[in-house]
C-alpha cells in the first residue's frame, strides 16, 4: 500500500512538474476568448455582439463597453429566469441539468445554473488543488487514505427537466469514480437532508473510517467534531483519526476558528483554504507559505475587478454601471476589488458578492476580505468586514475570547443613528468596555467612520449572546451546514428581528 502511495505522489509531482502554472495573463484572455466563441449563438450572445466581439482588435475592450455589469437579481430576471421555465441556449449553449440553490446574502434565494461545462471545471479546479499538494510535503501513505468532505446533501431536488441543490452537494454527485473509493462519508450518509441526522450518522461510522483529510465551512466541521468526539468518549478527533493531516476550508475566514477548532486535535493540521463558491470554484491555495489563494484563471472563468470605493458602489451594494472596471493584468495589490466573473454556466460580468484583495498579482493570488452587501454605509462610515474583523479581533485579544460569528447593523432608534453588534461568545464580557474597543479600532483604521462618529452615529452598542444561539438561528431561518453562512452585515429591520430571536434563547 505505501509502494502505491509513492506512485501516486510521484504522479501528482510529475504532473506538476510538466504543468507549470501558466501566464495568468495569456490564460485570462484565452479563457474570455473561448467563451465567448462558445456563446456567441446564445441569446445572450446574440443581444451583445459577441461574433464582432471576436473580430475586435481588443476583444477585451470590446467585451467590457458591451456587456454591462450584472448582479443575482438582473441576470434571473432579465436571462436566467427562462433557463428554469425549460428554455435553452439563453446564456450558454444548451440547457441546464442543475441549479445550484443559495440562501444568499446578496439575494433572499439564488437559483443559479449549473451547465456540465461547469461540472467539468470544477473537477478539473479540484484536480488543480490535489496536483497542488506535491508543495506541501505530504507523506505517501497520506495518498492512500480517505477524504471526509462536509457538505450539503447530494439527495437533489428533482424538477420537471433539471435538479436543484447547494454547490456542495451537487459537486458531490458528480465525484469522479475513481474517487468514490477515497470518498466520505459516502454516498448513504451524503445523499441525507437533515443536518442532525447527517452528522450523528457520521459520529457512528467514524470509527470505522481512516481519514486524512477533511473539507468544510469552519462552524460546521467544528460542530461535526464536537459530535464525534462526545458521541465516541475520545479526548481529541485523532483518537480514531491519527492520519487526519488536512483541513481544506472554504467560504468563510478560518482564523476566528482556529483557537477552538485546534482544542479539538491532537496534533496540528495543514490547513488549506479555496474558494468554491455557487458560481464556480474560483481559487485554491497552492503553496504552504501563505494565507492566499490562487485564482484558477485557466478554467472557465474570466475575473474583473472593480475598486472597491464609494463612487463606484450604489446603496444596495451593487456595482454602478459605466465605472472603470480592471482585468488581472490592470489591477494593483494591496487594494480591495469588488469581483466580478464570466463563466461557462453563463455567468457574465457578474458581481460575485464578494471582495478581493489582490496579494501576489504575479501568482495571482488573493484574499477574501468580505462582501459588498456586508459594507455598512448608513450615514457615511464607509465599514468594510476587513475593518469589521480587525475591530473583532482587538476585542479577542483584550479580553482573551474566541468571537467566531458576529453580525451588525447601523439602527435608527431614539432620534439618533447607532451601530449595534451582536457577537457569539460563551464568555460573560463588559459590553460597555467591548463597545468602546470597537469604536476605538474602528476610528484608528477608517477615517470615514471616525468622520461619522462626530456627525450622524451617535453611538456603539455591543451585547453577547451564545455562540449557539446564531446557529440555532442559522438552522431555523437559512440551513445548518453547506454553504450557510452567517451574514456579517444585516440591514435595520432584519437584524432587529435576528436579535429579537437570539435574545429570546439566552
């Protein structure tokens, strides 16, 4: 067994050998290129000229003055809505087998195509990470063991002419079948809706398993754990699981979780972050010297970057048309973008949601540094989640806590405009004191804040609730597992309605 790990690790060296990462220039314009030849008899393509696109000297240029910025809500009700009514050839040749569902933070429901195109890109953006691990020095027995990946349920909801379900679920449907033999929980245990019922499943069979690596958003591998270890009388998860060397994450920041997530090992792990979001798999870290992600900018996807600044952002969050838009090759490092990207399930110029920062432009790779919609722009504090975890993470450190969910919202109450926050956290804190700490970062590091801070916001307002209390929220409202995420940023009338409800379980 270990003489076939080596091979398979010599395999996964040479082929990195040969497969260099590739220009991500010349592959940038490659990919815009090949999509939009594939698309140009597509309704879509038709409507924007994509064959005078192609004849265009600068068929980037040529793309960006044609093609406006779209976000979730203009592109289902102007294109994507006719793919789910059974029509075809809309924004991408033929019709689609899948959507993928998403509770969202920018839209209340997202249902968003899934074409086989996309499938394949995925695979091959999961190919791209296993190739990837040859820089990690991994043992050869490591290629030899299983793979736990948490994720939604691969159980899909049947429609007249396609399925519907989270990313994850539907990636994990379409594993490869070379895989499956490496592959948890398995196909049983996978295809089960109910989060509970899911993961005590998995505490029985966990024994059982050999696992050495495991993929996941934090909050719910953290509670999956937990489940394991009490269901199984272990002291750590490595007690049945003494080969578990990797935990790739997704989706959120892993460092608010590293503290607890860490009292749960034995031993520490190689943590590896990437990007699958449930418009593609966009990025993965390639390199064990850094918190970075590379952006997978030879597969299907064509990525733009818009300066993430109050001229170039409307009240919604949402990417004003006509403002200066960059491609790879023209964006800076160190600056936050708002992302867009172009994609073969007919994604086109579309606004992701989410903001980037740019930290090694030559290896192309980025951070996530939060969403549009998680930007509070109230009365001019112009707050980003970075300035938002910054602020966090000063508390931590003051007060010797683990924050990992938190989530504010500027409030009109009394006359006068405050900042509230509720944080997760199972330690009793002065409130009092923790709103002036966050007040005080926030002033150091966002001069628009501290600006607001002498005219319309009046004040800051701190309580602590249990951390469990967001993810009872989360099952009752969005979904526990998957892709649910917890929104850093909710508007007024939402979040006095998410307080309401958490302060009534403390």
């Amino acid at each position: 067994m270990t003489l076939l790990g080596g091979v398979i690790k010599k395999a996964i060296d040479f082929n990195g050998f040969i497969n260099r990462e590739p220009n991500a220039t010349k592959a940038q314009k490659t990919v815009l290129l090949q999509l939009i030849k594939k698309a140009r008899l597509t309704a879509f393509g038709m409507k924007y000229k994509f064959g005078d696109i192609l004849k265009s000297e600068d068929p980037i240029k040529a793309f960006q003055e044609r093609v406006p910025v779209y976000d979730y809500d203009a592109m289902y009700d102007e294109w994507w809505n006719y793919l789910l009514k059974g029509h075809q050839n809309i924004t991408w040749p033929g019709g689609q087998k899948y959507f993928a569902l998403s509770s969202g933070t920018t839209s209340n429901k997202k249902s968003i195509p899934v074409t086989a195109d996309m499938i394949n890109a995925i695979k091959k953006g999961g190919m791209q990470q296993v190739m990837s691990l040859k820089n990690f020095d991994l043992p050869t027995d490591f290629f030899l063991i299983s793979i736990l990946m948490l994720g939604s349920s691969t159980n899909l909801i049947e429609q007249e002419d396609h399925f519907e379900g989270e990313i994850s679920g539907i990636s994990a449907a379409n594993i490869p079948a070379w895989f499956s033999k490496f592959y948890k929980p398995g196909a049983e245990i996978a295809s089960i809706a109910n989060w509970d019922e899911k993961v005590k499943r998995i505490a029985e069979e966990a024994p059982g398993w050999d696992i050495g690596s495991i993929s996941g958003i934090p909050s719910w591998v953290e509670l999956m754990l937990k489940e394991i270890i009490t269901h199984n009388n272990l002291n750590t998860i490595h007690d049945i699981w003494p080969n578990l060397q990797v935990y790739t994450s997704g989706g959120v920041a892993f460092e608010p979780y590293r503290n607890s997530f860490e009292k749960l090992l034995a031993k520490p792990l190689i943590y590896i972050d990437t990007y699958l979001a449930s418009e593609g798999y966009l990025a993965t870290q390639k390199r064990p010297d850094t918190n970075s992600m590379a952006l997978i900018v030879n597969n299907g996807i064509f990525f733009e970057f818009v300066p993430f600044i109050e001229e170039n952002i409307d009240d919604e969050g949402r990417v004003k048309q006509g403002v200066k838009v960059l491609t790879l090759e023209q964006a800076e490092e160190n600056t936050e973008y708002v992302l867009l990207i172009s994609t073969v399930s007919g994604a086109w110029r579309y606004m992701i949601g989410d903001t980037v920062i740019i930290t090694d432009k030559k290896r192309a790779e980025i951070q996530i540094s939060g969403r549009t919609k998680h930007y509070l722009n109230v009365v001019g504090e112009q707050l980003s989640v970075q300035k938002m975890n910054m602020a966090i993470e000063k508390l931590e450190k003051t007060f010797d806590i683990e924050i990992k969910e938190f989530t504010a919202s500027t409030v009109f109450e009394d006359e006068q405009y405050k900042m509230r926050w509720m944080i997760g956290t199972d330690r009793e804190i002065d409130t009092v004191k923790a709103a002036e700490i966050i007040d005080t970062e926030l002033c150091n590091n966002n001069k628009n804040y501290k600006v607001a801070r002498t005219k319309a916001l009046k004040g800051v307002e701190v309580e602590a609730v249990p951390v469990e209390n967001f993810y009872s929220w989360s099952e009752d409202f969005k979904k526990l597992g998957g892709q649910a995420k917890i929104p850093r940023v909710m508007k007024e009338d939402a979040f006095n309605e998410f307080r309401e409800y958490v302060q009534q379980l403390a």
